[in-house]
C-alpha cells in the first residue's frame, strides 16, 4: 500500500543527499530519538552528530522506494547503496510525527 507522505519526511530523504545537517536537526523535534543500528541518540545535538559521523565514514545514499502507514507510524522501505560491506541494502524508516516534526525514527532490515 502507497501512501502520501508528510513533508517532513519527504524533507528528511532529501537532506540524506547534502552534507547539511542542520536542516536535518530541524526536522526533528527538540526530545526525539533516533534509533539506528542498535544505538539511541536522543535530542537534536546527538541526532546532528550521529548523522555527521555516518556522513563522514560512509559514502552512501537512500532512495525510498515504497511506504505505507502502520497505526501512527509512517514506514519507509528505502535502498541504501554505497562504500559498506553489503551493499545495497533494503532498511525500514519508521517515522513518529508530532506537530509537522520527528519525534522518533527507527531504522532497522
């Protein structure tokens, strides 16, 4: 099932293809949680540094390619290809919204 997705998470995809993680942090609201390969960042200072660090190790990029909405969650399947073992790779965003912002993102396979 395709959906029409909110802005802030078409914003989100588009700041994975820039180095500006400012933007990115603003998507986010001021107490969200990130959750990504088994670590929590918590508030948009940790968000920024996280999405700086996987920005600075790895060349990569994501094209969503499907999603569909699950109870409150938008739920992004996306294909992530670049200089890591494995590539590409399928991963699942799931996206929490709370007033036009990010309060939570899971990315898991």
């Amino acid at each position: 099932m395709s959906i029409e997705l909110p802005s802030t998470i078409h914003r989100y995809f588009e700041t994975e293809t820039t180095n500006d993680t400012d933007s990115l942090s603003d998507l986010f609201s001021v107490e969200a949680v990130v959750i990504d390969e088994q670590k929590t960042y918590q508030g948009r200072d940790a968000i920024k540094a996280w999405k700086l660090e996987a920005k600075a190790t790895t060349s990569y990029q994501v094209t969503p390619l499907e999603a569909e909405k699950a109870g409150e969650q938008y739920v992004v399947t996306g294909r992530v290809e670049g200089n890591f073992p494995g590539s590409p790779v399928r991963l699942r965003y799931f996206f929490t919204l709370r007033d036009d912002q990010i309060a939570a993102l899971e990315i898991k396979p």
